[in-house]
C-alpha cells in the first residue's frame, strides 16, 4: 500500500474512532419506545434516524403506519437514516445524500444544546418532490439556522410513489372499514402523533407545533389542514407554493363515471406486472414484488404510468381541497402562506386561442389581462397562465379562505433570486426559496451567496420563526407585514432588490380572472 493510502487509511480510522467517541459521549432521551442517544454539533444536540414507525415491508406494504416494537438499551441516534424509496431526480437542486430505501419511516430532532427553562416552539418540515421524491437528508434541509432562532426542528420521511399512494380493490377488500391509499399521508399523521407523544421530552412545546411544507409538502399541509384526522396535532400552518386549488381522483368510482379512479389504476399497475385478480393471493404477490419493480418508472421528470398519486379516500381526504375549503370544514389555525413570482406550471394549448379558451366565458377578458401583462409570445403566455392555475392564485384562495374565517394569515410573494444567477433567470422558480428559508443558499448548485444574499435569508427565517414562536411573523428590525384581507389584497413581496416590501399584489388583475373563471371565492364560505 502506497503512503498515501497509509494515511488515509490511518484518517479513516481515526475519523471513526472520534464519531464513536462522541457518540459514546453524547445526551440521552428517553422516548416511548426507548433510549436514544444523540450527539452535540456546533451549540445543537441533533439525534436523528429515530424510527416513528415500524418499518413498512413485508405483510406492512400499503398498510396504515404501525408503532415501533419498543428497544432495549440504548439506541444511536446519530446519523441520518434512509430516504424513502424513489428515482432521483438528476436535476434535483436538493438530492438525497445517501441510498433510498422502503425502510424509511424515520425522523429527526435538533435541539439547542442548551437547555430551555420553557418548552420551546416546534416546526415540522414536510419536503416536497411531487409525492414521488424528496427526504430528510439533502443539505438544503437541515435545519440547525431555525434552533438557531429558537425553535426545535423536526424533519420527516413518508412513503412516495406507488410505496405510499396506491389502491387496489383486493386492498379495499382486506381493510374495507380502514385507512386506504394514502399511506403517505398516513405517515405524516403519524409521525404528527410521535411528536405529540414525545417532543416534550427533548424540551418542545406540544401545544405550539408549526407544521411546514412546500410543493407536495405544501399541499400535505393542505390535506392536513382538511381532514378531521390531524385535529390537535398542531397549532399554526405554513404552506409554501401548495396547489391550494389541486383536484385528485376518487379512490373509487361508478362504471361509467369517466376517468380513471385510483382502484382502476392499481389493476393496471397489477395487470402490467402480471398479476390479476382481487383475491387475497393477489395481494400476497404484490406485497412479494421487489420495491424496485412497485416504484416502476415513477419519479420527478419521468414517467408516472398506472400512477394514481393522492386521493380522495373518503376518510382522510374526505374531497378535494377547493372543497373542503369552501365549505369551512377546515382546521382553524394561523397560516403564513405564498407562492414564488415564477412558481411551476404550464397552461394547455397549442395556441393562444385554445389557452385563453380555458377561460370559457371570460376568455376575451383574460386576452386584455394577460396582453396588459406581457404575455406577448405562446410560451409566456402559458407559463405565466399556468403558474397563475397551479401556484399562485391557490395561494391567495386559501389566504382569502381563512382570512374570511376571522383566522390570522399572513401571505407572502417571493420574488427574489441570487445575485450570482442575474441574466439566467427572471424571477424565482418553484422552490428556490426553501435555501433562503432554511439559510442553506451556500449548498445550493451553480449559487455564490453575497452579503445581499444572506440578508434575504435572515430577513425570512426570522418572518418564519416569529410566525413559529406566536403565530405573527411580526417583529423587531423588520418591516411590518400585515395580516391579509381579500378588501385590500396585501401581501409581503420578497423583492428582487432584496427588501422585503409589503405591497398590494402586483398580479391582482391576473389572479382576479382566474378565480372568476375557477368560481371565485365565496364572500363568506358556508361552514
């Protein structure tokens, strides 16, 4: 062996040595499923891995999470464990670090070493990736600058693709009076109720949880906020680009009813594996497939064939949001909520006409709004349609839904980008502000945070934080945001000059004819 291998070979052993030593050193908690020991890093205690579920394989495969079988001694919680099972997306601003794995229901807690003479305020991070990737262990995510600010971070996995939403009737069958598809959902609950049970033994306020999520995370939020399932699991909601107005198909439907429901799309999924049936042999060959073969070709930029995605289950989805919303059967928290200035989204059409089509009546008008706009070209014109659909007038819609409700909401549009991608890019793309949130920016691909940089990440992490501690981003050495009102449709405009401004929405004109053409909100939703 070369010198140099000796020495590396030599640091190798020395790096592990060291981590086992402070490991050994490290705090201890005990939680309702045993003793875990943490480590110190930096002023943070963090233990992570921690199972909140026992793992979902085997005879576990699209069922309800379980309770984790209890250990003895104690448990190193000093690494991060899998993400879940899915295809990585190779352009992926936020990948994870480490292999996937369908053994994934994990979580972890970071704490300040320090130890509070109150319980302090807790986030929940739901990632995104569109149901089908994401986890806890990209760089971006880790969330030692909000226990920085005070409050205790919890980062979860829950199932993706067909792992964690999938239907079949042989499912229906065996649970017929049970939980049933959603089974990604079903963890975030879970691991919801895990931080209940268990937080306060880490120093966490139980009764001040903010949970949190973009994309899909955003729109998990969202499904919490609607179901009756999640009452009393957390105090305060912040919902960051989460397709507020999203429809999903039912996970059954009447021959004849038209479109595919999740159960008709699991036959296929079935049927193209070469599995057919409904019995209960059915079900023992689905559950023996490789996880491999169930994740298929699903993923983030590929395909998603015989994919049904989320759905309405009739128990924890019980309808569509819109709906849902409308009707007032929503949780009644605060919400800080938003969408970026060129979030995702792309409109149908091949040309202008049939994309102002898909305004029906008001089609002549929304040419005025849009032209007025600078929608000049087909392909501005469709993205700036398309994130308005998806993104951007969700957003404002459940602002205006709980603002209507008496309830404290905060709406933001962020709309700035790096210093350093000036003349790449014209606004801020879907997701680019989850770095400034979590004052990660400096892991991000391609970025060179300047001081301008780093101030709009403070200036956000505090908004967030107040909003975490009392459910008002409001606070010292910060421009005032006020709360929202549909009257006077203002909101906080992360601006690209890097000063958070509060302004009357700059798309209102736009957004306006959306709602119209979507049914616009209610002045007072039934309840």
């Amino acid at each position: 062996m070369s010198s140099l291998g000796t020495l590396r070979q030599i640091f190798a052993i020395l790096s592990f040595c060291a981590a086992v030593t402070a490991a050994a050193q490290g705090p201890q908690i005990t939680i309702d499923s045993g003793t875990l020991q943490g480590v110190v890093e930096n002023s943070i205690t963090a233990f992570r891995g921690i199972p909140y579920a026992a793992p979902p394989v085997g005879n576990l495969r699209w069922r309800a999470p379980q309770l984790v079988k209890p250990w003895t001694g104690v448990r190193p919680a000093t690494a991060l464990a899998h993400d879940c099972l899915q295809n990585v997306f190779s352009d992926d601003q936020a990948p994870p670090i480490s292999p996937t794995s369908e053994d994934c229901l994990y979580l972890n807690v970071l704490t300040p070493a320090a130890k509070s003479t109150t319980p302090l305020p807790v986030m929940v991070w739901i990632h995104g990736g569109g149901s089908v990737i994401g986890g806890t262990t990209p760089v971006a995510y880790q969330g030692e600058a909000f226990v920085k600010h005070g409050v205790i971070f919890v980062s979860i996995n829950y199932r993706l693709g067909r792992l964690g939403y999938f239907a079949h009737p042989a499912l229906t069958a065996e649970n017929a009076d049970g939980l049933l598809g959603n089974y990604g959902y079903m963890d975030q609950i879970a691991a919801l109720k895990w931080v209940q049970r268990n937080i306060a033994a880490f120093g966490g306020d139980p009764a001040n949880v903010t949970v949190m999520g973009e994309s899909h995370g955003g729109r998990s939020v969202n499904m919490l906020l609607g179901t009756s399932l999640a009452r009393g699991l957390f105090a305060r909601a912040i919902v960051e680009s989460g397709f507020g107005r999203m429809y999903q198909p039912p996970i059954s439907a009447p021959i004849g009813s038209g479109g595919d429901s999740a159960e008709e799309t699991g036959l296929k999924f079935a049927k193209a594996v070469g599995i057919e049936g409904a019995g209960t042999d059915t079900l023992t060959k689905l559950r023996a497939l490789p996880a491999t073969t169930v994740i298929g070709d699903v993923g983030y930029g590929t395909g998603r064939t015989n994919y049904p995605g989320p759905m309405i289950d009739g128990k924890l989805v019980p309808a569509d949001m819109p709906d849902i919303y409308l009707s007032g059967d929503n949780l009644r928290v605060p919400i800080l909520v938003g969408a970026n200035d060129e979030d995702t989204g792309t409109a149908p059409g091949d040309t202008e006409a049939s994309v102002y089509g898909t305004f029906g009546m008001h089609a002549d008008e929304a040419r005025k709004v849009y032209t007025a706009a600078g929608a000049k070209d087909l392909a501005t014109l469709k993205g700036m349609v398309g994130r308005d659909r998806q993104a951007i007038e969700p957003a404002r819609f459940e602002a205006r839904i709980f603002a209507q409700e008496g309830l404290p909401v905060y709406e933001f549009r962020f709309s700035y980008f790096a210093q350093s991608l000036r003349g790449q890019v014209t606004g801020a793309h879907h997701a680019t502000e989850v770095p400034y949130v979590f004052k990660t920016l400096a892991a991000v691909r391609g970025v060179t945070p300047t001081a301008q940089d780093e101030q709009v990440e403070e200036s956000m992490i505090q908004y967030w934080t107040n909003f975490m501690k009392t459910g008002d981003p409001n606070g010292a050495g910060l421009p005032a945001w006020p709360r929202y009102s549909p009257a006077e449709d203002v909101l906080m405009n992360f601006t690209a000059a890097g000063k958070p401004v509060a302004m009357p929405d700059l798309f209102k004109a736009r957004l306006d004819i959306v709602a119209e053409s979507m049914s616009s909100v209610p002045a007072t939703p039934k309840r």
